[in-house]
C-alpha cells in the first residue's frame, strides 16, 4: 500500500494560511509552495494551520503562546525528533492540555521527526 504524502496527512490545501516555526526543512517548505499554501515563517493571525518544531521542553512552551494565532477550527501540529528524551509527542501532548488543547492525531514527518495535532476543544469554538 502506498503512504499518503506528508501534506495530505497534515491536511494542508492549497490558500490555507500557515505559519511554520522553526522547522528546519527547506524540503517542506518548498512541498507548502507547490501546495499553494499561504505559507509564514512568522506567527500570524487566522492561521488555519501552526507548524511548531520543538526539539526542547522550553520549545514546546511555545505551544502556550499559539492560539490567538490560530482560526477557532485551525491546528497546531508539533514536530519533534522520534526517540527524544526531552521533546517527544508525550511532552507535546501534555504541553498541549497545558495550554487549554487536546490532540487528535499523530503523524510521521520525517525518517527522524513525528507530528502530533493539536486543536482548540470544540467545546470552546
């Protein structure tokens, strides 16, 4: 069976407004222009989507901080290395509940990164 490509799994659709933080991957930008993504390497309002790269616990603190940013049905996915001891998809997840968010689904980004979603409840939209 054939895997779904990496934009597909994060939903991305081309003119959807999504701002990456630190993610260190030329690659995966250049795959969010070909999507046709309105694509920010900085925090914006009315994001629909937050890509987050997190490789330490103070990174992921950042996950606090990301909701005014984000459209009330818009996603915050966390990327972090597979295997780490410091930032894993455990650590985001809980820094998601921190910040008043809830996960609701994992994927692979890379051969040594995951992503985990993270959503605003839809108890508050």
């Amino acid at each position: 069976m054939e895997e779904r490509p990496l934009l597909d799994k994060l939903g991305v659709k081309p003119g959807m407004r999504v701002s990456v933080l630190r993610v260190d991957a030329p690659w995966f930008l250049e795959l969010l222009r070909e999507r046709g993504a309105d694509l920010s390497l900085r925090r914006r309002r009315g994001s629909d989507l937050v890509i987050l790269g997190a490789e330490t616990a103070a990174q992921l603190g950042d996950v606090a901080g990301i909701e005014p940013y984000l459209r009330r049905d818009g996603a915050v996915w966390v990327i972090t290395r597979k295997g780490s001891k410091e930032a894993n998809q455990n650590h985001a997840m809980r820094a998601g509940l921190d910040a008043g968010l809830v996960d609701n689904k994992i994927a692979a980004f890379s051969d040594t990164h995951s992503a985990i979603r993270l959503v605003i409840p839809v108890a508050r939209r």
